[in-house]
C-alpha cells in the first residue's frame, strides 16, 4: 500500500480571528480595555485578534465594521463610540451571522449578539446615595456628564437623579464634558465662575473628575469641594481616592477579557447569554486598603 505523507492532511486545529474595534485609544480607561482583550487572546494560540482604533469618529468606526465583515472575521467586538450611529452596521453583520460582542456602550435595538458591561444607572444611583449620605442630604452639586449620545452618559445621569431624589442637594450647573478630562477642566472653570457655593462634583469618569479638581486648585477652591468619579482604574481613580484628590471612584470594569472569553464560547458553538452584567466596586479613602467595597442594592 502507498502512503503518500506529503498529501496526507492531518487534522488541523482551527484559527480563529476575531476583529475589534475601539471607539478611541485617548483616555487610559480603553488602553486598559484593549490590554485586557489582548492578555486574554495571547493564552488563546488558535485565536488573532485586529485591533482598530476609530479615534473618536463614528464614520471611522462604522467603516471598521463593514471591513471585518468583507475580511470575513469569525466574530466581531465593538465599544462603540455612539449608540445610534453604530446600529446601522452592527446590525447588518449581526444579519449576516456574524457574532457581535458589544462592550460597554450599547447600540440601539437586539441586532447584536451579546451586551457585555456594567450596570451604569446602578452606579450612577450607588454615587448619589453616596453624595446625598456624605453630604447629609444636602448642598450644591455640579455634575459633568459624559457624552449623552452614549448610553453610559444617559444611564449613569439617569441613575445619579434617582440617587438623590428626596433629598435638598441642587444640581446648580451640569455640561456635557462628552468623557474628556480637558473638556471637564474648562466647564468647571465656568461653573467656578458663577457660583460662589460648590460642595459636590460628581462627574461621569475620572478624567472628568480630575480636569474639574485641576480648576478648582487653580482658583483656590479644591480643598472645599468633594469630587467623585467613575471607572477607578488601579492607576487612575483609584490614586486620586489614594492621592486625596476624590472622595470617591465607582469602578467601571472594562469588559475587555469577558468579551474574548465569550467570543471564545460563541464560535465553540456555545449559547451565551445576551446581556452580561459585570460587578462593580466603590472606592473611598475607607476602604481602598481593602480592595473597595462591592455595589448591592
Ligand atoms: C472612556 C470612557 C470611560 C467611561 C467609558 C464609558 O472612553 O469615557 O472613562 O467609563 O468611556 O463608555
């Protein structure tokens, strides 16, 4: 009998690629995102992830999209900048039975395959509740929203309102700072300007926490005012609680490694969950020692 080696096709084990797309690498929050997803793809030998950086352009990210899906990828990942804008072409590879994995912010409508990211409403009330107790259900309350077309700007707004609701604390000025720290600073310095009495900043990410502190301490105020943030990376939210410099940080897990796992499962020919709801964590000069303390409600 002839065997042939050459000819011979031993079985081969499977390469998977899966494409991502990250709606901006500018704030240190969605570095960390896309070194949690690569960490978890490296243990992965059969898996290659692309990773595209949309620089906080929704036409860019849009584009993405539709590029993994004439590159023909095994599943797609996408933190989308804006939620209506990147429906469109989500859903259309959603229809063509390409698994979508949508991080943190969410897109209109079910055309995705599965939503992986923390509760922000039940972060945003956890904040107020912990304001309104810190404050003694009272005073002046600056809010710096994160861009309200994203879902996480709406929900941790939304969330917040809840949080004081029954309570005398004014929100005497908000802004959108649309997430960014520079934006945050200069909103700040208006609120600063018109109002003699602020006691509280809760602002919807860290860098917008922080960008309001820088103005206050230029203007000699920041030693008055009690500054909360949201994300509390180890080495971002969570040193400003260390630094003194927040009262406290809401963690906000990236969602980076989960979102490799499931799109593991899913080509596995696993069923997964639609919606994956992560934990999150408050951090205070309290606790901080501790590893933060876990949100129930
Ligand atoms: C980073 C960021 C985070 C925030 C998240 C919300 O772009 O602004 O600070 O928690 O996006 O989507």
């Amino acid at each position: 009998m002839f065997f042939n080696l050459s000819s011979h096709s031993w079985p081969q084990k499977r390469i998977w690629t899966i494409g991502m797309s990250q709606c901006n690498l500018g704030e240190p929050w969605r570095v960390q995102m896309n070194a949690d997803v690569k960490n978890a793809a490296e243990v992965h030998p059969g898996l290659k992830v692309i990773l595209k950086d949309a620089q906080n352009d929704n036409l860019r990210q849009r584009a993405h999209i539709e590029e993994f899906v004439r590159a023909g990828v095994d599943a797609i990942l996408v933190s989308p900048k804006e939620a209506a804008p990147l429906t469109g072409p989500v859903r259309d590879a959603y229809k063509k039975g390409i698994p979508v994995i949508v991080i943190d912010r969410r897109v209109l409508g079910e055309d995705y395959t599965c939503f992986i990211g923390a509760d922000n409403k039940k972060i945003g009330r956890a904040a107020g509740k912990w304001i309104a107790e810190k404050t003694g259900g009272k005073g002046n309350v600056v809010e710096l929203k994160g861009l309200m077309t994203s879902t996480p700007g709406q929900d941790r707004h939304s969330g917040f309102r809840e949080g004081i609701a029954n309570t005398n604390i004014a929100v005497i000025f908000e802004a959108d700072m649309k997430w960014l720290e520079p934006n945050a600073r200069k909103e700040m310095e208006s609120a600063l300007s018109r109002f003699d009495k602020i006691d509280v900043v809760y602002a919807h990410n860290d860098p917008g926490a922080h960008g309001a502190y820088l103005a206050a301490k230029a203007a000699g105020r920041e030693a008055r005012i009690l500054f909360v943030g949201i994300d509390a990376l180890p080495h971002e939210g969570q040193m400003y609680v260390k630094q003194g410099i927040l009262g406290a940080s809401f963690e906000y897990p990236t969602g980076g490694k989960h979102a490799v796992e499931i799109a593991l499962d899913i080509l596995n020919g696993k069923k997964v969950a639609k919606e994956i709801t992560l934990p999150s964590r408050v951090f205070t000069k309290e606790n901080i020692d501790k590893g933060g303390e876990v949100l129930n409600e």
